[in-house]
C-alpha cells in the first residue's frame, strides 16, 4: 500500500522563517496599517523587507492561514443549535464605482461568508445565499433588512418562513462592518473586484480568530484567549 503523501511545504521557496510570515500577514491583514507601515514596524524590530515583499507573502499566504482557520471553525459550528444569521451587505467603491459586499454573522460575531457582486438584485442574493448554506448548513432563523432581494432568493431557496426583519435586530452585522471600515481606509480603497473578494475574506478569518470579545470576559479570560489564537495562528500550515 503506498505510503500517503506529505503536504509540500508552502515556506519552502522562501528565505525568510515561517515565523516572520505569519508576523508580517498578520500585522496587515489584522490591524490598519499600510504596506510602508509594516515595513517601518519591522525595521524597527531589526527585520528588514521592502514593503513589496509584504504585498507579495499576504497575497500569497493570507488565503493559506485564513482556508485553515476556516476548516478548523466550520467543522466545529455546523452542529450548533438555535444557530441565528444575520444578513446585509455594504457598499465598497472600486475604482470610482459601486459594488456590494454581502456578508453573513452569526448571534454571536462571527462572520460566516464574504461575497462581492456588482448588483444586489435577487441572482447576487441567491448567489450569495447559496454559498453560504452551502458552506455552513441551515440555520434556525435568517435576519435581514427590507432589501425585496432576500424574500425573493429565500422564496426559491425554500426557507422564506425562517426569515425575520426588524429595525434594530440587525445591528449585529451592521457593526460588524466597523472593522472592514477601518482596513478599508487604511488601504485607500481597492481597485480591482478580485482583490477585494479576496481581501474581504481573509480579512473575515482574521477577524474571527483573534475575536475574544473582550468587553463580555473578565481580565485573565482575556489573556487566556489572546495566548490561545497566537499559539494556534502559529502552527498554522504546519
């Protein structure tokens, strides 16, 4: 019987350690710093790139960590009960245009799916409703704002009588918009449709890993958490 294959390293064609990696993505993808600010926070600690090179390992090993943090969360929620989504989407402007970011978060924070569209018609709902059950499971109730997009994908999705609308029940999602906000800005906007859905994605993953809700714990629950994500985040594509 033939011996199962070792995954090939994805740090193999690279100088620098695994450890520097994950410090670099995770200083841009996690906190609104630019490229040129990573590199000066870098230098300062005697690690010295050029701030393309932070370009290059975030789009190349930021949907590596965020697909396995994402593997690791979704086995462990697809069994939770009384499981409730909320559901909005967002503005995004790229490159002097409009787009839609749909998003969907759990009861409890956790952003479950990141989809970019041109249009919020019913096709990008669906689309994006899709996607996510698909990825996650049902759920027990969907929120939603009064976009007329939702009954609609809902009504052919079958699961319309699930669907609830309020005007503050949705604050959940729309706060959640907050982080990306800020990251957004930092950036200067984006400039290409594929690299927002990537980014958006990776920056969700991010999000939720390091998320230890610090304003509903105690001081030394904190700090448990907080050790915890850093040891995970460093064993990640190991």
């Amino acid at each position: 019987m033939p011996r199962p294959r070792k995954p090939a390293d994805p740090f193999r064609y690279f100088h620098s350690s695994p450890e520097v990696i994950r410090l670099v993505v995770m200083l841009y993808v996690r906190f609104p710093l630019s490229l040129r600010n990573v590199e000066d926070l870098l230098f300062e600690r005697g690690i010295d790139l050029c701030h393309e090179t932070v370009r290059l390992w975030w789009n190349r090993f930021g949907p590596l960590f965020a697909a396995d943090i994402r593997r690791q969360r979704v086995s462990r929620m697809r069994g939770f009960r009384q499981w409730k989504w909320h559901l909005d989407e967002m503005y995004v402007k790229l490159g002097g245009e409009m787009v839609y970011l749909w998003r969907a978060v759990d009861h409890e924070g956790e952003i479950l799916e990141s989809f970019v569209t041109t249009k919020r018609d019913k096709s990008a709902a669906l689309a994006f409703m899709k996607k996510a059950l698909k990825r996650h499971g049902r759920p027990e109730e969907l929120v939603t704002d009064g976009l007329r997009s939702y009954p609609a994908a809902m009504c052919e999705l079958g699961n319309v009588d699930r669907r609830q609308v309020g005007r503050w029940k949705n604050n959940r999602v729309e706060n959640s918009h907050l982080p990306f906000r800020r990251r957004e800005r930092a950036m200067l906007r984006f400039r290409q449709m594929k690299t927002l859905q990537k980014f958006a994605s990776v920056h969700a993953s991010m999000h939720n890993h390091f998320n230890s809700e610090r304003h509903l714990v105690d001081r030394q629950t904190y700090k448990l958490r907080r050790s915890t994500a850093l040891a995970e985040w460093q064993s990640l594509a190991i």
